[in-house]
C-alpha cells in the first residue's frame, strides 16, 4: 500500500498525457449531442470516486448526474430508461459481475457507456463504447490507492476538456508535482489521537465529500477502526448527538464554497470538547494535518494522497497489515 501510493504522482503524469488524444474525441461527441444526464456506476473506492464525479459535473456542466445501483440489474434484473444518458463506469479491475450487469443493462437500456478502468482487457473494457484507461498499472495490495486518484484525475480531466475550462486543465497539470509533494506531508500527529479510538467520523462537504468517504473505507479495511463518512450538513441531521467530548473527527475542507460552513462546524464542535483533526486548513483548537493549497478541484486529491501514509502508518500502530485486510481480496465479486 504504501509503495503504491507513492507511485500515484507518476501514474497521473502518465495518465492525463496518454488519455489528452482519447479525450479529444469524445469530447466532440459530447459536445455536439449533449447528454440529458449523467449516470456513474461503481463499488467501494470507485463509487467514491464517482462522488467527485457527480459535483464536479453538475456545478462546472450542469447536467444532472445520478449513481445507478448496481443491484437494480444485477438482482432486480431492469434498468431505468437512459437513452439519451452517458453511463461513467468506474473500477479499477472492471471483472465484478454485478457492475458489468450494470453496464450491459444500461446499454440495452440506451445508454453510451464510457468505462475509467485501470484493467484495460477487462470485461467493462470491452463492453464501453469509449475508454479512459487509469494507467495506474499492477496494484497488489487490497486497499485501492494510486488507482483512487488515477480515478479522480481522470474524473478532472474529462470535465477540463468538456468544460473547455482553462484554468482546470492548468491546475490539473500541476497535480502530479503536487502530489509528489503531498505525499511528504507530516500527518503522524493524528496517530496518536485515532490508535486507541473506536469510532469516529470523517466530515468533508462538496468536492470533498468523495475523499472523506474513501477515507472512512480505508479506515475500516486497514486500520480495523469503524469509520463514518458524512457531509459536513449531514452530521447536523442527528450524527451529531454522537458527538461528545474526545469523540475524534477527521475533517477535510478544500478552497471553495463550502469552506465557510465547514469551519463554522469546526468550531462548534471545539466548543462541545471534540477531538478534531483538520485537513486544508486552519483553525483554532485543532490539530492541523499539513495540507499543499491548489485550486479547490485538486486540492482534494492532495488530500486523500497525505492521508492514505497517514493510514499506513495508523494500521501499523494498530497492529495490522495493511496490505492484507482480513477477509478482502482485490476484486470483491459481488452479484
């Protein structure tokens, strides 16, 4: 895991200048007969990914973007009318057979099928009408890292091109740099405050919502610690009750126009004697986890690479491998 990780600075460099002359033209495609909606299916880390997808879509697009549950194909055995839609299929092994029913499902069902994979000879590969392979390359360990943000790279760089956004197609190309620089951020601090802990909660808002859910996953399948993602609206909605004091949160803000309420939570959550953990940004009676500035699309790639050699570091604390979560295996065959 923690080689791999660090790998991910090189494989998104890689990536985003192997996938510019794919991009071209499906995005004169999309550009000329514009979807009516935006659908993402995927598991686990790439659901989360599809995350990213959704909000990075609707607000720089505006077009509508749902997740399809996998189980209304692979269980109920329908599918939704989605002609006129684009499906985005995320996996990083592109084999688990209740996404590929997914997939063939949507595409009877009218959709254009575009599949970020990183197994390029996969079964979602060859059921897409378009590939944007993740060029993440070999990941041996279970836990899903470089291949996660090879996913959201390209999540960015699709979005870069269909906007014509110049200003995230420059932020993008500093990621790699970025990235590498990420990875040497100091978040031991955070060690000591989650090794002994048994729950906590993991708070992002917008963007960074897609990065507090991997988190909590990764919480859960190398650290063995019982981890909740939320929005930071949503923790209001009741989690909050929870909330007492030392009750450990992990919070990630990036730049953008979430902030403002994402510190408002901040401190009411000092007040009442939580034990916060801040991730991109500053604030008092918290433990600040160093974080690199970027523009608010990348910064939560920068997030979430500082974090996964904070989870390194915190299953080894805790006494487990996190290479081999028990009861895991990389391609989870779901049905």
């Amino acid at each position: 895991m923690f080689q791999e990780a660090a790998e991910a600075p090189a494989v998104v460099r890689a990536q985003l200048a192997a996938n510019a002359p794919r991009l071209a033209p499906l995005v004169a495609r999309l550009r000329a007969h514009a979807p009516r909606a935006v659908v993402t299916c995927a598991r686990g880390s790439s659901d989360h990914a599809a995350t990213l997808a959704r909000y990075l879509i609707e607000t720089r697009l505006q077009v509508l973007t749902a997740s399809l549950a996998p189980s209304v194909s692979s269980v109920y055995a329908t599918a939704p009318h989605l002609e006129g839609a684009l499906l985005l299929a995320i996996s990083q092994s592109g084999a688990s057979p209740d996404l590929l029913a997914a997939v063939g499902g949507a595409r009877q069902a009218g959709a254009r099928i575009v599949a970020l994979v990183n197994a390029e000879a996969s079964p979602l590969a060859q059921l897409a009408d378009e590939l944007l392979p993740l060029g993440a390359g070999h990941e041996r360990s279970v836990a899903a890292t470089k291949s996660y943000i090879a996913s959201l790279a390209a999540i960015v760089q699709l979005v870069a091109e269909w906007s014509a956004d110049a200003g995230l197609r420059a932020a993008l190309a500093t990621a790699p740099e970025l990235l590498a620089r990420a990875w040497q951020r100091d978040w031991s601090a955070a060690v000591g405050a989650l090794a002994p802990a048994t729950n906590l909660f993991v708070i992002g808002r917008g963007l960074g919502l897609a990065v507090a859910q991997e988190a909590a996953l990764k919480f859960k399948e190398t650290c063995g610690l019982h981890a909740e993602a939320l929005s930071a609206a949503e923790l209001r909605h009741g989690p909050m009750a929870l909330v007492q004091a030392g009750f450990p949160l992990l919070v990630f803000t990036q730049d953008d126009e979430t902030r403002t309420g994402v510190l408002e939570l901040v401190r009411e959550l000092t007040a009442q004697g939580a034990r916060v953990l801040l991730a991109g940004a500053d604030a008092p009676g918290v433990t600040v986890l160093p974080s690199e500035a970027a523009h608010p699309v990348i910064e939560p790639l920068l997030l979430v690479q500082s974090f996964y050699r904070l989870a390194n570091e915190l299953a080894i604390a805790r006494g487990r491998d996190p290479d081999r979560p028990p009861h895991l295996n990389k391609v989870t065959e779901t049905v």
